[in-house]
C-alpha cells in the first residue's frame, strides 16, 4: 500500500507541474524540468520502494540474526558521512 501511494503521489506531482508551473522563485533559472522530476522521483518513489527491497534481499542472502540491526548502523554511518563530506556547509567550495 505504501509504494503504490508513493507512486501515485509522484504522478500527481508531476501532473500538477505541468497544469500549473510554479512560478520562478521554486525553481531557478536554467535548471529543467527533467532535473526537477527526476528529484522528485528520488525523493519519494525510489525511498518507498527501496526499503522494502533491500530488506526483502537482506532476508533472502544474509538470513542470520542481527544483519537488520548490522545493516541499519552500516547505512546510518555512511549516510552521516556522506552528508558530512557533500554538505555545504563543512565544504563550502564544494
């Protein structure tokens, strides 16, 4: 049920962007459309539909008991340290 209104709502999204554009303060010059759907896309449809998968693939090729937790301190870290590295404010000339 979850991914089907994530998509769903991804659809809408893209169909209230091309009924009504918003305005030019949302969206700045010279990035396209496509840049802004494909944002959108990763921002909610592949989130929803990405957890459900790697835990259906952790199940099926690590079934031992404590991988789930392993898996979740793994993705923590990395993602903490990615942030960390990219993020504009630690880099400013990035």
């Amino acid at each position: 049920m979850p991914r089907s209104v994530a998509v769903l709502s991804f659809l809408a999204a893209v169909v209230a962007w091309y009924v009504h554009e918003p305005a030019g303060y949302v969206v700045p010059p010279g990035v396209s459309n496509a840049y802004v759907r494909a944002q959108m896309f990763g921002d909610g449809v592949l989130w929803a539909v990405g957890g459900p998968l790697l835990g259906l693939l952790l199940a099926r090729y690590f079934p031992k008991r404590g991988i789930a937790a392993l898996v979740l301190g793994v993705l923590t870290m990395t993602l903490g340290f990615t942030d960390s590295v990219v993020s504009p404010e630690v880099c400013p000339v990035c």
